[in-house]
C-alpha cells in the first residue's frame, strides 16, 4: 500500500564529490527533471489526484447512513442528500445498500446493493456520483472511505509546487547490502497507527563526510524501492512530515537514487491523507536542498 505514486532514478558517484560537467552534459538531465516535474504535476492536479481528496471516514461496525444532508451518519462534502447506506461487518467485509434513484453507480454500474473491495486487494470498488467518488480503504485493520471530489476547492485553487534548484551531485549511485532474511519493521503513518513492512536490505551512501543506511520497502524482489526520508530541512523548507523517494530494483549490487526527484507526499496538500513516516535510520542529518519544498498552499 506505500507504492501509490510513480517517479525514478539516476546516477552519482558513491565515493562522494561527482565528476564535474559540462554545461553541454547537464542540460539533458536538467530538461529530463523539468520533462518529470511536469508530469508529477499533471497527475496532482489530474481529476482523481490528491488535491481531490475532500474525506476519510473511518466507519463503525454496523449499518451507517451516508449523504451530505447532516442527518447521515457519514456527511459526504459532495454527492446526492442521502446515497444509501454503508455496513461494516464484523469480519470486517463492507456491503453498500444505495437508495433508489439516487443516481450513484458502483463501479460504473447501476445497482442497488454490492459489496465493496477494499484497497488492500489492489483494486478497490469505485462508488461515484456526479464528480464525488469513494472507495473502501484499511488502514491498520480499521475500514474508512477515502472520499474525492473533482471539483474540490483544493484543486480549484492549488498554486503549484515550489522545487529547490537542481542539482546533479544528488543523483548518487548507492550500495545495496541485502538481508540475509526479510526484516518488519514498524511504520507509523500520520495518524499514529502502525503496521509491519517488508524490508530486503539497506541502501548505503556517503554524502558531506556522513555514511548513510536508508531501509527502502519493498514488496517482492526486483520491485522498485520506496523511501521515505525526512531530513535537516524538515519542518522549515520542506514538509515536516517526510519526503517521499523513488528508485529502481537493485542492479548488481547498486542503486541509483536520485534526491531531485524527492516528493512531497499526499499529507502536503490534503489532511485526508494516512502518510507514513520515516524509519529513525531513514532521518538524515544533514539538509537535502533538492526536490520539492513545503507545499505553499492550504493542506491542514
């Protein structure tokens, strides 16, 4: 479930200092960054991206009605007065009965009942009506509805995203030491709840005379890596919370991060996200001045 967004990689020198480069060799990799930022961007602010996200209401067991009108059990921000009615079951299945006439489709169908599959199945059912959908989400064994709106006041007024300036010495070329066997390890999100994640190795580099050995999760071998870091800048210039960085599988024994392309995660902008927080190993010491900074705009 930490795999949601989908960004890359590129290469630095281990040992340290890069090798200079001329100006004619940076100018590829500086429009390949731009080339990235923009698509980053395009997906944000798409119609089903962060900025939508308008809700996260964690169900109780039983039968809770649902609606924007305030007499539901669950007020919805967008959507029909009374859409139906949401049951929580005590094996933790979600069943929706959907009032008639209400003009709400489950996943793209018109019906009147329909159990929902959650996220954690990997494609979870869509409710939706008008520009208003929803889905099941777990989130340390608790059962919420992630709510969207396309038409949210988040997207209608985001003003972009702020980007230190790029800078190549941060594509840096890492160790991969593997495990000799998986290790859990505990991940808190946002909201204080933990869960267990799959741990293959450690990615060891040097940088500003420090060694430093960040735990990426992985779900299987030959995966890409998700690293959430949080480092010097946290809480001043970029999001208190984390950062979020991607990488391809380990190749021979290396990988290759690329801090420019450092993220904000989807906390930023929405406080209806469940974010995970770094690791202790993964809190770096030292201030990483590339990727995305604090986002400018509303995200409480």
């Amino acid at each position: 479930m930490f795999k949601r967004i989908l960004l890359g990689f590129f290469v630095l020198n281990l040992a340290g200092a890069a090798p200079d480069a001329s100006t004619d060799e940076l100018v590829p990799y500086n429009q390949e960054i731009e080339t990235w930022r923009a698509s980053r961007l395009e997906r944000l602010i798409s119609s089903d991206g962060w900025l939508t996200l308008v809700g996260l209401h964690f169900l109780k067991e039983g039968e809770s009605t649902i609606g924007t009108a305030d007499d539901n059990a669950v007020v919805l921000l967008a959507g029909p007065e009374h859409l139906g009615t949401v049951i929580l079951e005590t094996n933790g299945k979600v069943r929706l009965k959907v009032n008639p006439g209400v003009g709400a489709l489950v996943d793209g169908r018109e019906v009147l009942s329909a159990e929902l599959a959650q996220d954690a199945a990997g494609n979870p059912t869509l409710v939706t009506s008008r520009t208003m959908s929803f889905y099941v989400i777990d989130r340390g064994g608790k059962r919420a509805l992630r709510v969207k709106d396309s038409g949210s006041a988040r997207r209608r007024d985001f003003v972009g995203i702020d980007h230190y300036p790029i800078d190549d010495s941060w594509r840096i070329e890492a160790k991969w030491v593997p495990f000799d066997r998986p290790r859990d390890v505990m991940i808190k999100n946002i909201l204080g709840q933990e869960s267990n994640a799959m741990v293959l190795g450690k990615v060891v580099f040097e940088r500003d005379g420090h060694t430093f050995e960040l735990l990426p999760l992985q779900e299987s071998l030959g995966e890409p890596l998700f690293i959430i870091i949080a480092d010097a800048t946290s809480g001043t210039e970029t999001y208190a919370a984390a950062r979020f960085v991607y990488a391809d599988a380990p190749v021979d024994g290396k990988v290759l991060l690329d801090f420019n392309k450092a993220v904000n995660p989807p906390c930023a902008f929405t406080p209806f996200a469940t974010c995970p927080l770094p690791p202790q190993e993964n809190v770096l010491t030292i201030p990483v001045t590339v990727g995305e900074k604090d986002y400018r705009g509303k995200h409480e």
